[in-house]
C-alpha cells in the first residue's frame, strides 16, 4: 500500500502455471472483488499489476526493451525531448518509464487510447511525484521492468 494512495499487487503467471489468459482471469478476478473502489489492470506476461483505490487509478507494466530514438520521438512532448536521460540510467529503461508513467497517467484520466503521448506530459517529469490534485510512483518492479501508479 503506498501512503494515502492505492493498493497495488503485482502478479506472477509462474507462481501459479498461469498461461497469459489465466493471468488475465486472475487479474480481473481481484480487480472484481473490491467493486466499491475503482480498480486498473496492466499485462505484461508473466506479469500483471492490479490497482485499486477510492478515486480515479491507473497502473502500466512495460518490459524494458531497445527502443531507439524513433521511439522516444514518437511518444516525447517538446519538453520531454529536451531532457536527457540521467548519465546513470539506461537510455531505453528511461524511455520505456516515460511511456509506462504516460500509460498509467492515461488510464487514470480515463481512457488510454484518448491521449496522444506527444502532448501529454509524463509523471517521470513531475516534481515530487505530483501535478494538482495527481500522483504518480514509480514502483519496484522485477528485474528488467518498469512500473507506475497514477492516482487522485
């Protein structure tokens, strides 16, 4: 649980011999039980995210993977493409987290597929985690994954 925010789960398809469809069963049954909160799902096998909070919520899992400055066009708003990724982290792994965060920030206003990335700012940029009345982590995610939070 993070302070004053959503609950979050992180599920493992291994755990249980899950093929990719069981691990979406599994997550949508949890997401299910708690039909007083709102709740977000993520999928990337094995893995999957649930959220749940009392409020507006969205998560995003996203393996790292090469991604190539095409990619970071693609999705970066003029500020963003500004930005260089810190000395000390992996071009693709900052790439990657700046979608993931834009994801999770997306399914929290509403729908994913309404948002072009190039004009919304991710939550990687916020200071402090927080932009009026939103907050975003980044959270713990297994070795060669990215994961975010969004919330209000």
């Amino acid at each position: 649980m993070i302070a004053a925010g959503p609950a979050v789960r992180l599920l493992d398809a291994r755990q249980g011999g899950l093929d990719e469809s069981g691990l979406r069963g599994w997550a949508r049954s949890l997401s299910d039980a708690h039909p007083d909160l709102t709740a977000s799902r993520s999928y990337r096998y094995p893995y999957a995210l649930v959220a749940w909070h009392d409020g507006p919520v969205g998560v995003d899992i996203e393996r790292v993977e090469a991604c190539g400055a095409s990619f970071l066009e693609s999705i970066s708003t003029p500020a963003e493409r500004s930005v260089e990724a810190p000395p000390e982290r992996d071009p693709d792994a900052h790439a990657i987290s700046l979608w993931c965060g834009k994801e999770a920030l997306s399914k929290a206003l509403g729908d994913a597929l309404e948002y072009d990335p190039r004009r919304l700012e991710s939550p990687l940029g916020w200071p402090d985690g927080r932009c009026g009345p939103w907050h975003a982590e980044s959270l713990s995610a297994p070795d060669g994954y990215v994961a975010w939070v969004c919330w209000r």
